[in-house]
C-alpha cells in the first residue's frame, strides 16, 4: 500500500493520493479558507470508513436491507507533550431499513474485534467504543 502526497499551495493544502488515482485534501484547520480536513479529521474517517464497511459487508451476507447507514465519529484528545493524540475514539452507526438489531450489534463488535485494521492500529493506545442504532432505536449490548 503506497500513497502520494503533494503539496498544491503556497500554505498547508496537500492532496493524497492512492494507487488507483483516488485522493483526498488534507490542510491545516485551524488557518482560515482550509480546503481540506486535518490529518487527525482523517484519522476519525478513517475509523469510520474501516469500521463502515465491516458493517455493510457483513449485514450485506446475512442478506440484512439496509436503506440508509451513516456513522458519526468523535475523538477526546489529550495533551502528550507537544502534540495532542487521541485518547478514546467514540463511533455510532446508524442504520435504517430492514435490519436485525442483534446482527447489527454483532456486525460491530466483530468489525472492532476483528475485521477493522484502522481499529486495530489504534487499539494500543486508544479506547474505542461504539453504539449502534436501527431505525432510530439504540441497541443493547
């Protein structure tokens, strides 16, 4: 796996860039007129893409409809000498359609256990936690 990063500005402006010719921008936030997110904003979608497709791909083979899937992520940072990690990452997953709340919950905890790389990664160093809902209603673990 291999990425390309340029720099398209005079500032902070950068495009990455994968094998396949797929990019996104990434920039310094905190100065005005950013046109990217921040490279911790991408940490946060990268959890949430990893961890997204884990759920998708499997409610996908227990032949669950999903109508609508969305997930959001927020991460507590803390102060590490200069720079400023993440602490604990929270995720929700919310799902729509005609979903199993057990095999929703299940397709979680499985992709945090499991299948998600961008967890796993973190994992060391970073509490992650997650909740589903379906169709509005939370899940109990």
């Amino acid at each position: 796996m291999k990425i390309t990063l340029n720099r398209i500005n005079d500032d902070y402006l950068f495009e990455c860039t994968n094998a396949q010719g797929n990019s996104i921008l990434l920039d310094n936030t905190s100065q005005p007129g950013a046109k990217g997110v921040s490279p911790m904003e991408s940490v946060l979608m990268a959890v949430a893409g990893c961890s997204g497709i884990d759920l998708v791909s499997i409610l996908k083979k227990q032949r669950q409809e999903i109508t609508g899937f969305k997930a959001e992520v927020e991460g507590e940072r803390i102060p590490v000498d200069d720079a400023r990690p993440f602490k604990s990452i929270t995720v929700k997953f919310m799902l729509e359609g005609s979903v199993d709340p057990v095999k929703a919950q299940k397709a979680a905890q499985l992709s945090f256990e499991k299948y998600c790389s961008v967890s796993k990664t973190l994992e060391p160093n970073v509490e992650i936690s997650y909740e589903v809902y379906v169709n509005g209603e939370i899940v109990q673990a």
